[in-house]
C-alpha cells in the first residue's frame, strides 16, 4: 500500500513506522493536530478513536443488559 503525500509516495515501511509512532505517542480522544501531523499518523489516531468508540458502545449495551435491582446489586 503506498499513500501519496506531502508530495511524494510513502512506502510500505514508512506507512507502518507512521502507524506504530501513532499507536506508541497518541492517547485515545486527545485532540488531533490535523495540520500539523502527517495524514497516515491521523488516519491511525481517527482508527485508535473508532477502536475506542467501539469499545465503549459495547460495554454501554453489555452494561445496560445487566440486571440490576435498585440499591445497584446484580439481580
């Protein structure tokens, strides 16, 4: 996979060394610097947020199919 950017085609190892610092320096939902990052390092933290994203819809509907009485002991 190459990506064309900044004027010029990023190989296949720089792609993945570009992933791996995002997902080594970049903590999910912290703001993104759009303009000031390189485009394959702000794919990978929007890919970090949607991982997050996902994680969090699913323990909200496994959490909201938990039985609980009112005092908050599982039934």
């Amino acid at each position: 996979m190459k990506m064309w950017v900044w004027g010029r085609e990023l190989n296949a190892a720089e792609i993945v060394e570009f992933k791996q610092y995002a997902r080594d320096n970049y903590t999910a939902g912290d703001r993104i610097e759009r303009g000031h990052w390189h485009s394959v390092y702000v794919a990978e933290c929007d890919a970090i947020n949607a991982e997050l994203a996902d994680l969090l819809d699913s323990y909200s509907a496994e959490l909201a199919a938990t039985p609980y009485d009112v005092r908050g002991d599982l039934i």
